[in-house]
C-alpha cells in the first residue's frame, strides 16, 4: 500500500511538473536580437556615439523589458516602457559618450521576462582626439 501512495505521488507530481514547464515556456517568450554587438569603428572626439539595436518577440506572449543597465556612466540606454506584443519589434537606443580618448568595449545588460533574460549588448569602438 505504500508503494502504491508513493508511486501515484511521484506521478502526480511529475504531471505538476510538466505542466508548469509548459505554462512557463508559453508565458517567458524569447528574445531576439539583430545584434548584439555594434563596433563604431573609429569615432572623432565629441561626435556622435549613438546606436540602435533592434530587438523582436519571437513568443506567444509580451515581453517587457523591465531594466537596461549600462555598466558605466560613459554609456546611457534608452527602451521601449511598454511591452512589446508577438511578432512585433523594437529598439533599445544607446549613446556613448565620445569625449573620452581611446578605446572603448562596453556592455549594457537587458533584463525582461524572457526565458533568456538578461541578455548582454556590447558597443566598441576608437576615439580619437582631433589634431588641430
């Protein structure tokens, strides 16, 4: 009699399992990138150091993206505050400030309710001072 209590136990709690893997895959949609490096190549000091990267919901269900954290003050984000529905996309817009001289490899990190939050950009780049 034990045997059986124990066996419908793991049964039930197998199918609980399973079932909670499945709603959680409807419910955490992934993530998508174009991509998830931008190199500047050579920038001049004090230009422009903004970039865009597009992202898209490839799930069944909104993402929202809840922080973009660079990790510097040298590297300021900007995102979509609403969620992004299925089969839509978006940008997250990224500024880096040019009037430090040399090179440069930052990363923002962005957190959302995707299953494969958080994901990590990274800017690179040269900047060079002006010879006057």
């Amino acid at each position: 009699m034990k045997k059986t209590i124990i066996i419908l136990f793991v049964i039930v709690m197998t199918t609980l399992v399973a079932q909670s893997q499945e709603a959680k895959s409807v419910t955490q949609d992934s993530i998508h990138f174009v991509k998830t490096t931008h190199d500047y190549g050579l920038l001049q000091y004090g230009s422009d150091g903004s970039t865009e990267f597009k992202f898209s919901n490839k799930g069944n269900a909104p993402i929202v993206l809840t922080n973009v954290k660079a990790a510097c003050g040298c590297t300021t984000p900007e995102w979509p505050r609403s969620p992004v529905n299925p089969g839509e996309s978006a940008v997250i817009k990224v500024k880096y400030d040019t009037k430090r001289v040399g090179a440069f490899s930052k990363t923002i990190a962005v957190f959302s309710n995707a299953i494969n939050s958080p994901v990590v950009l990274t800017i690179k780049g040269i900047v060079s001072k002006n010879e006057e």
